[in-house]
C-alpha cells in the first residue's frame, strides 16, 4: 500500500516480536560457514529515528523498544543490531529487517528487497548501497527469486495489511513460496486486532506445517486496534520455538 509508512510505528512491540525473532534466525545460518540468502517483501526504509515527528506523534516505540530492551539477555542478535543502528544513525535510530540483515549478513551472504513506495525505495537505496533493492510489488518479487542460489536462506513476508485482502492472500503465498523453496526458512507476520481481521490468516495457516508463534499486548494508545503479533515460520531452525517463548517473558 503506497500510502503506507512504518515511520509511525518503528519500535512498537510488533517490531521487537518480529525483529527478535527475524534476528535470532539470520544470526543462526550465519553460524554455519555456508553462505545464504535473505529475502523481504515489504522492506520499507531500512532505518528509522525514533525522535522523529512521526514515532513521537504515535508513541508506539515508547511502548515497545523503549519499555522492554533492558529486559532482552546479553548476546541476543537483536541487541546486536540495535548498537548497530545507533552507531550508525545516533541514540534514537531504530533498525528495521533490513538492517538487521545487513548487521547479521557476512560479505559472503546476499540480500535482495522489495519496496513498492517510491520514496521508502530511495531511502534504502541511500541506506544500503550495494544491495540489491526492487522498487516493485513484494509478492512478484518473492515468486520470481525463489528458489535462490543459493538454495540455503530465509524470507520474510511483511506487508503493512493495509489492503485487507492480505489477510487471506499471504498464507496462499506462503505456500507457494514453501512449494518453490522447500528447503528455505519463510518467516510471514501478520498483526492481531482487535477487530479480529486476522482471524481468517489464522485458519488458513492451521493446517500447514510451521512454527506459530503469538505475542499479545496492550494498544500502544487509546483507541489503537493492534493488540498483538504474530509469526508463522516453515522451517524453523532448532532453538528457535524456544527463542519465542523467551519473548512471552517481556514485560508488556
């Protein structure tokens, strides 16, 4: 959706759930001498400054990076990225998928995104030259690359859900992409409201075989509809269903 901007929402708790766990997976593969890929969909601008005029209108980092970072143990990737982000952009940058890739990745790993905003596409190209960054739809993209060389990597399918039809069309794409990458660790998540939008994702992904993961919380403000996030991964790399339940410990 081009009217979508994450800046608003950088930080919240959504972001620390995916990001941990987006984190915890790419640093897993880079353990292994094997070089990999990584793959997004909807990558927006890469890096984002928590004191900017849209984080603070919304207040959604304060209720999530801000309130449980202390609480994350020594050594996790994603503290790892965040020193990362902050050497780079100051105290208040706030990484998104792509720069954790980039701070996890080795030279020897590839990155390629998607990012169908014009202006969100500049900004990660600015961020991340050398990168291969697609000003294209995130659903094309993923079905033309996969599967990758090389075959090893993961994928993360994060649309905003803007447009609701997404709700049923991401697991139909998960399994597509499951179909032409079997071997690949494909990592989609999707919001839960209070409205209860999702609830036609959850019943499709029921059946399939896959890490699913949820973490609840309150709105980050009055009135606001998100109330918790969800993962669903194929292919979960060993330790990783214990790395989410690590998470159920945040204080929210």
């Amino acid at each position: 959706m081009l009217s979508y901007q994450h800046a608003y929402h950088a930080g919240n708790m959504a972001d620390v759930h995916k990001h941990a766990l987006l984190a915890w997976v790419l640093d897993y593969l880079a353990q292994k001498p094997k070089p990999f890929v990584y793959i997004e969909t909807h990558a927006g601008r890469g890096l984002y400054d928590l004191a900017s005029p849209e984080a603070l209108k919304t207040g959604e980092a304060a209720a999530g990076i801000g309130r449980v970072e202390a609480h994350f143990t020594a050594g996790h990737p994603y503290l790892k990225a965040l020193k990362a982000a902050r050497l780079k952009g100051g105290p208040n940058a706030y990484p998104g998928s792509p720069f954790i890739a980039q701070a996890l990745l080795r030279p020897s790993d590839r990155i390629t995104l998607a990012e169908r905003h014009p202006a969100e596409a500049r900004a990660l190209r600015a961020a991340f030259p050398g990168v291969d960054v697609r000003e294209t739809d995130g659903v094309e993209m993923a079905l033309a690359v996969c599967p990758p060389t090389p075959r090893r990597g993961a994928l993360l399918i994060d649309p905003s859900y803007e447009i609701k039809d997404d709700f049923a069309a991401m697991p139909k794409l998960l399994a597509q992409l499951h179909r032409k990458w079997p071997v690949g660790v494909l990592m989609l998540w999707y919001p839960i409201l209070a409205s209860g939008a999702e609830k036609a994702l959850v019943r499709a992904i029921g059946g399939m075989e896959a890490m699913h993961h949820r973490l609840t919380f309150p709105p980050a403000r009055e009135g606001h509809g998100m109330i918790g996030s969800g993962m669903v991964v194929v292919n979960p790399p060993w330790g990783l269903e214990q790395a989410a339940a690590d998470l159920d410990r945040l204080p929210r």
